[in-house]
C-alpha cells in the first residue's frame, strides 16, 4: 500500500518522467493521478519521445521535488501506455475541468517496483520508502 505520504507528496507538486529508448527523455508532468491502488497515471498532451520509449520498452522513473524542503522522492517501475478506456477517459475529464485545451492522445500507467525518499542527509544513499 502506497503511504499517505508519498501519495499527498506527488498530488502536490509537479512530477518530472524520465524514459529510456533510442533516445533517453524528460519531460514535466502537470496532468497527474495517483489510483486508490497505487499506481500512477499521466496524461499524454504532447509528449512523443516519452510515448515511444514507453512504447518500446516501459522503464519508466518519476520523480517529484521540493525546493523549500529540499526533500524528493523518486519512483522506479514499469510503464503501460493505453489510448483509451475508462481511466483515460478520466483523466480526459480532469484536464478539461482544470482548463487543459490540449488534446490528450492517451495515458501511462505506472506500477511501482520501488520509492526512494531523497534528502540532502541521503545523497548516494536514498530511503527506500516501498
């Protein structure tokens, strides 16, 4: 069970995706969910590169950031992209009632295989949280 924590964490700030591929890519992420089950969802408005690594391969990492704590967490897993479905649908229905005007060409979900916190005191030492 993912901890309250780490969930209120990423609701709460923007999440940077980092994919591998034929070429590595980052990406911000501003249209995010995190599932009663754990996993993490992200829209696709514009995001090529990161579609086709996950596409090829789904080795995904995401990471949040806090500049005022100096506090992080980053998640490792594996990544499915899906166009449509019910949990497309309603992140299709959260980008609109934020204002989004892009469209969204799908999702990825995210299951998580490990969470590391990351402080200034766990530099080359992070806490593996899950």
């Amino acid at each position: 069970m993912l901890e309250k924590e780490v969930k209120d964490f990423f609701s709460s700030h923007i999440w940077f995706v980092a994919t591998a591929g034929a070429q590595a890519d980052l990406v911000p992420i501003a249209l995010t969910h995190i599932g009663s089950d754990g996993k993490f969802m992200f829209a696709d408005t514009c995001l090529n590169k990161t579609r086709e690594n996950l596409i090829s391969n789904g080795d995904i990492v995401i990471m949040a950031f806090d500049e005022a704590t100096m506090t992080g967490y980053a998640v490792y897993g594996t990544a499915i992209y899906m166009q449509a479905g019910d949990a497309v649908r309603r992140l299709e229905e959260k980008a609109s009632g934020k204002g989004f005007k892009l469209k969204m060409h799908g999702a990825a979900f995210v299951f998580p295989e490990k969470i590391e916190k990351l402080t200034p005191d766990s530099f080359g030492e992070a806490t593996v949280v899950w």
